[in-house]
C-alpha cells in the first residue's frame, strides 16, 4: 500500500520455523508480551548493524535528499 501513512503498528510478523528454528522454537513458549518485549532489542540491533555496516540510508544520507 505505498502512499498510505503508516500508523507506527506492526500487526503480523512471521518468524520462519525453517530460516530460524532455534529462535521460533524459544519465541513460541513465550507470552505474546514477553514476545513483543523481546524481539524489540532484537529489531534494534539489526537496524543498528545495518546501519553502521553502511548498508541501510538514512533520509539525511539518501542522495535524493534536498539539501
């Protein structure tokens, strides 16, 4: 849905059972709390790698943005 303004939610994550087995298994004995509470460190740090290893932009480091 490009163009639609996103409302800060995310309502449906699928963590794979073949891509992660060890992570989908420990994720699944836990209440959906202690779940969201978890995999939010977890985003962080793979926003943070991809950021410091260059491979995820920023708006202000986008070429495309009006200085």
């Amino acid at each position: 849905m490009p163009g639609d303004k996103w409302d800060g939610k995310i309502s449906n994550l699928n963590i794979s059972d073949q891509a992660f087995p060890e992570l989908h298994a420990e994720l699944s004995k836990m209440h959906h709390k202690a779940r969201s509470d978890r995999l939010r460190p977890l985003a962080l740090l793979g926003l943070s790698s991809l950021q410091f290893s260059g491979k995820m932009t920023t708006p202000e480091s986008s070429p495309s943005a009006v200085s």
